[in-house]
C-alpha cells in the first residue's frame, strides 16, 4: 500500500495562501492546515504556511518532542526523508482538523512542554 503523501493538493494550495499573506504580514496569526507527526518517536510538526519562493519550506510549530515546541521553518523534502527509530516514516494526521490559530498553538505547546493536540 502505497505512503499517503505527506500533504495533499488541497492543504499544499492553502499552506501557499497562506505563505503569501505570511509574506506580507509576517504577524499574521494564521491557522494550521496540516498535521504530520512520527508514529515511532514523539515528533510533531503543526504547519500554516508554505514559502511560494520555493514550495518547499513550511513554517509552523515544530515539536521534535524534547520539550521545547516553537515556531520555525522545516523543508518538506527533509519531513519526507525522517524516519523514527523503527524505520517509520513522517506521516500525515488524516483527522487533523484546526481548532485554534497559531499563537493559541504555541501557547499551549509551551505550556505543556509538547503539542497536546
């Protein structure tokens, strides 16, 4: 059974929306849209916005699960290429849905030391 991918057409259109308006508001409190996360290691990558420059690189709120969450910039060719410690690789939450901006997010991460949902 062929990997889902780790975004789809749909969520790769709204993470690049929402990139452009990343890019001219760099305040923008935006929604994430897409959750991807280890299922053999405790790592979580919440992402809003996907940099139209390059397509590639996503920002959101990185939790590599040593409980220290922020927000930051990953590429999406290095979450394709990660693998947890029993070969599993990065996959996408197909039940994600945002219940709260980003700055809600990162608060809560920060609270609890991970993202809690």
């Amino acid at each position: 059974m062929p990997a889902e991918p780790l975004i789809t057409d749909e969520q790769r259109a709204q993470l690049l929306a929402n990139g452009h308006a990343r890019a001219a508001d760099a305040q923008a409190d935006l929604w994430p849209v897409v959750r991807l996360f280890t299922p053999d290691a405790h790592a979580t990558w919440l992402l809003a916005a996907l940099n139209p420059a390059d397509g590639d690189t996503a920002w959101g709120l990185c939790d590599v699960g040593i409980g220290m969450p922020e927000l930051g910039t990953i590429r999406l060719s290095d979450l394709a290429a990660i693998v947890g410690p029993d070969q599993l690789p990065v996959r996408r939450d197909l039940h994600f849905h945002a219940m709260r901006p980003m700055s809600e997010y990162l608060r809560l991460a920060q609270d609890n030391g991970s993202i809690t949902d």
